[in-house]
C-alpha cells in the first residue's frame, strides 16, 4: 500500500507540473527525481518532531513549522539528545534534503521543507556535503556552524533564495556569501565583483585558503568571517569594505600581509586581528591614509604600515 501510495503522489505531481507553466514542470520533476533516489523508508513523529529515516543511511529530523504543511530541517533529536550541543550528531557523510516528507500510516501528509534551521548542523565534523532542494526559501544564522568537514554544497538550480557557484553557497542575487566549504581544497580565491556582504562564519575553519581577494563591492565582512584560517598569509580588502567584524581574522597565524584599497578605514570591532599579526604583519594603505589608519581602533596597533 505504501509503495502504491508513493507512486501515486510522484505521478500527482508529475502531472501537476505538466499542467503548469514550462518552469514549474521542470522544478516539480527534479523535486520527484530527488525523492526517488533519497526514498524516505520511515517516519515517525512526536513532540511537532518529524524523524525520518531514508535508504540511503541517513536520518534527519524536521520541526513543524505551522498548520500549513511547513517544516525546517532542524538539528538531530535521535540517540536521546536534548540540545544541539548535546554530544555528537548523527548526521554524517552526504545529506540530501528533499523537497518534501510524509508521515501517517498511508502516508496521509505530506510537508515542504521550506527552511534549514538555526544550528541545524552544529559541529557536524563528519558531514561531508549538503544538497540543498528547490523548497528551502531561508538559512538560519549558524546553521552550519562547525562543519568543519564540508567539501561542497549542491543547490537546485530553480532555487529562489539561494545558489552554489563551484561548492561555494551564496544568496540567489549573489550579494551575500554565505559558506565557503571548510574542506574546499583551494589556495586562492577571488570574491565576486557582486558580493556586498560576506556572512558570519562563512570561510571558518579552511586551513587551504592562502589568499582571499575581497571585491570592491564588498561593504561588511561579518563577525568570525575568517576565523581559524589556519594558512591564510595574504588578504585584499576591497575600497568599499566600510565592516569588520568581531574576530573576523581571528587565528590566522600565518597572516603576513593586509593590503588595505579603502581611503577611509574600515570600522573594526575591538577585535579583529590576533596581536602577533598587527606586530608583524605589513599593513598597506592608500597614499597619503598613514596618518588616517593610525588613528582608527585595530589599524593603530600594526607596527608596520606602508604606502602603496
């Protein structure tokens, strides 16, 4: 029955794409190839947590959002954990979320993944890539928070909130760069002359990052954007960074050169920089800026700073 079931809601929304428009047709139809491969084998649920089970050896567990079929991926309440920080995940290897989930006896309801919650990921060392479906509209702040073993995101291409440009996630009009793979295997990388912001945690925990090249329509850098960047040795701050936030280059022991392009200096939170990297690090600046970056907090502390 529950097979029968199965193939009738894929034929369902199969047909419901035809009748739609040519998009629609095409996003509907990934969202069934998806489901087909990563086929749900159980569901149970409890407390407004849905924990389902897939035959590919995950189990990801979904919070019900509202009375309107809704749900966010939300962070692992198996093997009796209470809290997100409680222990080890069990979210391991290759997650796929699909578009959808079921749940009843005959598989009576049906929800749309429409969000990935907050530290819905935290300090999942061992996940190795996430696939994100064509439902999620949203990406809570610190979803993915210590994964410091991701090598790739996937996102469905007819996605409205969000895109992957090689591995590498970032919004749909690609003005925020939301995560750079922790295991991203590149030395140096260029920010896109789109990208205004860049979001908190983004490059955390890379230790293959040499150079960062940060656009000049970059306008913020967000708390901890850089922190633990083990190998970074050499940053490119774009003319328009006016934001540095808290920790943004914490613990980035090898950083040995800031070339700075803003005739204003960026705002720096309190913390920014490690101490031993403003004594030894070679600060760069504008012609004519010394002056102007030895009076702002963070900039006033490098001991070695230059013209270009």
């Amino acid at each position: 029955m529950k097979k029968y079931l199965f193939i009738v809601l894929v034929s369902t929304l199969c047909f419901a794409g035809c009748r739609s428009s040519k998009q629609t047709s095409k996003t509907n139809q990934k969202e069934v190839w998806q489901t087909l491969m990563v086929k749900q084998l159980d569901a149970k649920v409890e407390d407004q947590i849905v924990t389902v089970k897939y035959n590919n050896g995950t189990t990801l567990c979904y919070k019900i959002l509202d009375n309107f079929g809704n749900v966010t991926l939300t962070w692992d309440r198996t093997g009796g954990r209470k809290n997100y920080d409680d222990g080890p995940s069990g979210y391991k290897g290759d997650i796929s979320i699909p578009s959808f989930i079921t749940t009843g006896e005959n598989d009576d309801f049906t929800f749309r993944v429409v969000e990935i919650d907050q530290n819905a990921f935290y300090n999942c060392t061992e996940v190795s890539s996430i696939d994100i479906p064509y439902s999620v509209l949203r990406i809570v702040n610190d979803a993915f928070k210590g994964c410091s073993g991701i090598k790739k995101f996937t996102v469905n291409e007819n996605n409205q909130s969000y895109k992957e440009v090689n591995g590498v996630l970032f919004s749909k009009d690609n003005k925020m760069l939301i995560k750079y793979p922790a295991k991203k295997e590149t030395t140096d990388y260029v920010i896109s002359e789109e990208v205004a912001i860049i979001c908190t945690d983004a490059f955390t925990d890379n230790s293959f990052l040499k150079k960062i090249n940060i656009g000049n329509f970059v306008t913020a850098i967000s708390d901890f954007a850089f922190k633990n960047c083990t190998s970074l040795e050499e940053v490119e701050l774009g003319g328009n960074v006016r934001i540095l936030g808290a920790d943004s280059f914490k613990n980035c022991p090898k950083l040995t050169l800031v070339n700075s392009h803003g005739m204003w200096p960026p705002h720096c939170s309190p913390t920014v920089f490690d101490d031993a990297v403003k004594q030894n690090a070679r600060l760069y600046v504008p012609r004519g800026q010394v002056m102007n970056y030895k009076r702002r907090l963070e900039w006033r502390d490098f001991k070695n700073v230059q013209e270009y």
